[in-house]
C-alpha cells in the first residue's frame, strides 16, 4: 500500500514537472514567436532596449552580443557554405525576394528572422531585425551563444567575409553596397590590347598605376601618404569608362563602384563617408566616381574634399572620377594635386584613331558587310569631329540599314549616308559640316 502511494506519488510530481517544463516551453516558444513583431511595434529608439531584455531573460545563462552592421550579411555566409542554418523554429522569418531582372536569377535578402546557426561546431542563435529610421534603412543583429568570446567570433568571421570583394565589383548606389558579378566579367573582358587610345596616353596610364601600387615602401619611407587621385577629362563618347575598365583588370585590385549618392544631403555625407570606409577597409582599392560634377553639390563639396584629402589616412586608396564638363567642377577639386593628382585628357579621336578603331570593326564584319580597305580614308575624312561613341553608332547603324536591304548597292555609300546623318547630330559641326 505504502509502495503505491509512493508510486502514485512519484508519478503526480512527474507529471507537475511535465506539465511545468512543457508550460516553460510553450512560453519560451511564445516568447520567440512575439519578440520580433512586438519590437517592431515600438519607437525606434526603444526597439534595440526591448530585444536586448527579452532576450536576456529567454537565455539567462547565456551570452548575447548586439550590433549594427551592414557587413554581418548571414545570408551570404550561409550562401558560400562558411555556416548552416541547422533549423528554423516554427515562427515566421520574413525574407525579401527580388526580381534583378530578365535571365536573372531571384535574390533572397533576409529582413526579420530568428535562426539556430552552426558554425566550426558550436550553436548559436541568431536575431535579424530592419526597420526605417528616416530616410535610412537599418539592420540590427543579436547573436546569443555559450560565452562572449565564441559569439564575437562568429560576428567578426561574418563581417570580415562580406567585407572581401572576390571575383565582384562591389557597386554602391542609393545608400547600399552590391557585389556585382556581371560588371566583373564585363571589366574582365577589357583590355588595353582592344582599347583604341594613343600610344602616349595608354603607356602613361599603365605606367603611372603601376608605379603608384609598386612604391608603398618609398612613399611611407618619405612620409608621403600613400594615395593617388586620377581625373579622366573629356567630351562623353570617348573611351573614358571603357579605360576605367581596362585599367582595373589590369591593376587587378578590389574596386568600388559609386553610382550615386543619395538625394538627401544629409544622408549623401552619411553614403559618402561609408565608400571611402570600406575603401579603406579593402585597400589597396580602386573607387570610381564617374560623372563627378553631377555628383557634387554645394553642400557636399566641402564633405567630399575632406574624404579626399583631410584627416582620414587614405592608405592605399586610388580614386578615378570622371567628368564630361570640368566647368562645372570647383577649382578645389579640379585644380588641387593630393585631392586629384593627375589628369587625363580624353579627346576627339583623331585621324589616327579612326583608322584604328574603324579597322578593328572591320576585322569582325561578315564579307557582305564589309567596306573595301580602299574606302576607308574615305569613311575616316568623313567621321571628323566624330567621338568613338558615334563612330560605333555609324558601324552598327550602317550594319542595320544593309541587313533590312538598304537602295544604296555599295557599302561605302551606305556608311557614307549614314555619316552625313549623324554628321547632323553632333554637339559641334566640324569644318566639314556643310559639304
């Protein structure tokens, strides 16, 4: 009797710990499932203290780092095979997917979620929360682990990975950086070898980068800061981006593409600050600003010249802009070596140019598409005043007009035809405008 009141005992205190440990679990699962859309239910100056609580009093005996950071791109790192995501609760982690365009394949950017990561053998629970804090988007992160040491760790193995540009240009425009593999593979196939510019200005700019990334002892011997500034003048059309292309594959350092900053002055300093960082961050670093002049305005003339050539060490840093009207720029930046150093002049190619340019579009014709070799001074005295942008457009347009069956029998009178219409378009009439 005795033994069976002990067993029923035994088994009712069993059962109140059951019934306890499962009430522990449905709360600590409830707990998850509301954490992340009550905070965002709250002021954002509240929303990091609320989350922080919470989750201090879910992992008591745990370990919690917070911070705010675009590098801790986990989507990435689970991506390249560098973590897993072992599981994922049964709560709802709002992931964006985007259409990058036709043949594109979908992007996958995580904006709220709760997950369980394995890393080098150790769990860890991982906390992604975004919202908007004015015209700025903002990430934060909570990483909860066994000790502070393993969840630094892992912070600083996330953000020093997505820091790295392997086989991409990192782009960055309307506030964010995007690690772009087709403009890679577009920069991959330029070449000073197809680049039609004159001997001069091509060895010059081979030698001059390469002199710069070759001296870092001498200039650090001397205590000249180490940095160059480059800017590439000249009407549009004339092979100023398609040498920024060249140039990079030949350096072969890490670039940073800007396409623009902002429209916000006060988050265009913000955005600008953030390049030149993670510049630094991977230097030796090309960063391209082309189209400078439409870049700057009166507000943030004075924030850039400080990034250029202030009290930020720009180690190793090598900024190419480009502009297309140098009037528009102020004297500052335009007449100030240790801001832009050099200058390179992109002109109106000239006679010699054309000839190269149009015998190398020569070269890839089909036979019924090309113009006779005896033609070609011909096509070259008429393309006077043309930029290597019109003289691809008079190729293409007269491949066009004879593909669709043009009147005109002869190919050089089809070229021809097609020079005199252009001829029209151009900003400033050559001397041979009205022949």
């Amino acid at each position: 009797m005795c033994a069976s009141k002990y067993s029923s005992c035994r088994n009712e205190q069993g059962d109140k710990n059951y019934k306890h440990k499962a009430r522990s679990i449905r709360k600590f699962i409830m707990g998850i499932e509301n954490l992340i859309r009550d905070a965002l239910l709250l002021p954002n100056d509240v929303i990091t203290y609320h989350v922080g609580r919470e989750l201090a009093e879910l992992y008591s005996e745990k370990k919690i780092i917070h911070g705010q950071s675009w590098y801790f791109d986990l989507d990435a790192f689970v991506h390249a095979d560098q973590c897993s995501v072992v599981e994922e609760r049964r709560i709802f982690n709002d992931v964006r997917t985007d259409w990058e365009g036709i043949g594109k394949p979908n992007t996958k950017k995580t904006e709220n979620a709760w997950l369980n990561v394995l890393w080098q053998g150790k769990l860890f629970e991982v906390v992604l929360i975004s919202w908007s804090d004015g015209c700025y988007r903002r990430r934060h992160h909570w990483i909860v682990g066994d000790d502070n040491k393993s969840c630094e760790a892992l912070l600083r193995a996330v953000c020093e990975w997505s820091s790295e540009i392997r086989g991409e240009i990192l782009v960055y425009q309307d506030g964010y950086f995007q690690k772009n593999k087709e403009l890679f593979k577009s920069i991959k196939s330029a070449t000073f070898e197809n680049l039609i510019l004159t001997e001069v200005l091509k060895e010059s700019l081979k030698t001059d980068f390469i002199q710069f990334f070759n001296s870092r002892d001498l200039y650090l011997r001397y205590g000249i800061p180490w940095k160059r500034g480059a800017l590439f003048v000249g009407p549009p059309g004339n092979g100023k981006t398609h040498t920024i292309k060249a140039l990079i594959n030949y350096l072969e350092k890490p670039c940073i593409y800007v396409r623009g900053f902002n429209e916000a002055n006060e988050i265009e300093e913000e955005n600008m600050a953030e390049v030149f960082n993670r510049a630094r961050m991977n230097a030796p670093c090309i960063v391209v600003l082309e189209d400078l002049e439409a870049m700057v305005n009166e507000t943030t003339r004075s924030f850039l010249l400080n990034e250029l050539d202030g009290f930020q060490e720009n180690t190793g840093v090598v900024v190419i802009a480009t502009t297309n009207y140098p009037e528009k720029l102020d004297p500052a930046i335009l007449n100030r070596p240790s801001r832009f150093d050099r200058k390179y002049q992109f002109d109106i190619p000239g006679a010699f140019e054309r000839h190269a340019y149009l015998t190398k579009w020569r070269a890839t014709l089909d036979g019924d598409l090309q113009f006779p070799e005896l033609s070609l001074e011909s096509v070259i005295e008429i393309t006077e005043g043309f930029s290597f942008a019109y003289l691809k457009e008079l190729i293409v347009s007269t491949m066009v007009e004879l593909a669709c069956g043009s009147n005109l029998v002869q190919v050089q009178d089809v070229i021809r035809n097609q020079a005199m219409l252009l001829r029209e378009q151009l900003p400033v009439q050559s001397p041979l405008a009205d022949d």
